[in-house]
C-alpha cells in the first residue's frame, strides 16, 4: 500500500510538472508575440509623417494621365440616381461618360485644347468654364478639376485641408472650398496602383448632395 501511495504521489508530481512546463511554454509563445506584433509597429514623428506625406504628393503630382471605370452615385434627400463611370484624362484633356446599367448614354463630357462639350439627352453644350457648364446642364455643382485632383489624394488648392490616417498615413478626410461651395470629402479605401496608393471609394458631401464614387479599376496611362 506504502509502495503504491509513493507511485502514486511520484505520478502526480511528474504531472504537475509536465503541466507547469506547458503553461511556461504558453506564457512564453504570448510574450513572443506581444514582442513581434509590437514590432510590426511603425512609431512615425510628426517631421517623418510630413516627409511621407510630402515624397507621396510629389511622386503622385506628376501623375496626369489615367483612366478610371467604376460607378457614381448622386444621393438627395428625396432622389438617389447612380450610373457607370467612364473618366479618361490625358493632361488637360479628357473624356468622361455616364451610362445606365444598360449602356445607355446619360451624359459625355469631352475636354479638348480648354473648350468642354457636354452632351445629354441628345443636346450638346459648350463652354470654356466647366464647372459652370456642368452646374447650367445638370444642376449639380460637380468641380471635375478639383475632382482630378483630389481623386489623387492631392490639394487643389493651398486651401484645401486634409486628415491623415493614423494607421495609414494617407488622407482620411477633405475639407475644400471651390467657386464659394464647401466640399466634404472622406477617403473611405485605398488601392494599390503602380506602388501608388490610390482610393478605390469616396464620397464628396456639398450642401444636400452626396456624390459617392466607387473606383473598380485605375489605369495609369
């Protein structure tokens, strides 16, 4: 009976210990990997955040010709119409279109040696101030320059003020002024294009009226 309470007993501690060992091993696979994650941390001043921010604009301020397909979508308090998205830009000229889920043309906007021509509903129209062409024609007050700007991530103006994202680095939000209207902008995803991060959805607030964008493919040209 002595012998087995002694095997029993030697069992036992032979358990605990084996126990103790795991739980030591846990403690220490935890440790590591608070260690690693932590590590994967980048902790950026803010001199380095302003450089990141500004090698970003510099490398993408000489992007000028690209092309994007996706949809847009424009949201009022008692109307939401939405439409495919065609914009093709080549420096200062550009071509842009809005179909219907159906192909159906709803509106083409040509800009050629600074003279725009908007066709809708088998009209077309032509100035040489395009976001006075675009507000006459369609009653929303769209500034596609600024727009071409800001889809890059960058200012249009030295007005225009940005939010970066802790995380990320790259801008979350846009507050901007053009032609005396106030423009809300939120960055809402990013995609990597050519090494550039580019946003894939947007959404522009002014007034009412919310425009949101959502990018399917970015071409630079």
């Amino acid at each position: 009976m002595t012998v087995s309470l002694l095997q029993h007993t030697h069992q036992n501690n032979k358990t605990r210990k084996a126990t103790l060992s795991f739980a030591s091993l846990l403690r220490l696979f935890s440790l590591f990997m608070v260690i690693a994650l932590s590590g994967c941390q980048t902790l950026y001043s803010d001199s380095e955040l302003y450089q990141n921010q500004k090698l970003r604009e510099q490398s993408l301020s000489d992007v000028n010709d690209w092309l994007i397909r996706g949809k847009i979508a424009f949201i009022a308090p008692d109307e939401k119409q939405s439409a495919n998205l065609y914009w093709r830009r080549i420096g200062e000229n550009q071509q842009l279109r809005l179909t219907t889920f159906l192909g159906v043309n709803v509106l083409s906007l040509e800009s050629k040696d600074g003279m725009h021509t908007i066709t809708v509903d088998g009209n077309t129209y032509q100035d040489q101030d395009l976001d006075y062409l675009i507000q006459s024609v369609s009653g929303i007050a769209l500034p596609v320059a600024a727009l071409s700007q800001w889809l890059k991530g960058l200012p249009y103006s030295e007005s225009d003020q940005f939010q970066y994202s802790d995380s990320t680095q790259l801008p979350s939000q846009l507050s901007a002024e053009v032609n005396g209207k106030q423009y809300q902008l939120e960055y809402q995803s990013y995609t990597l294009v050519n090494n550039l991060r580019l946003t894939n959805k947007l959404s522009i607030d002014y007034k009412d009226m919310r425009i949101k964008l959502a990018i399917s493919e970015w071409e630079l040209l």
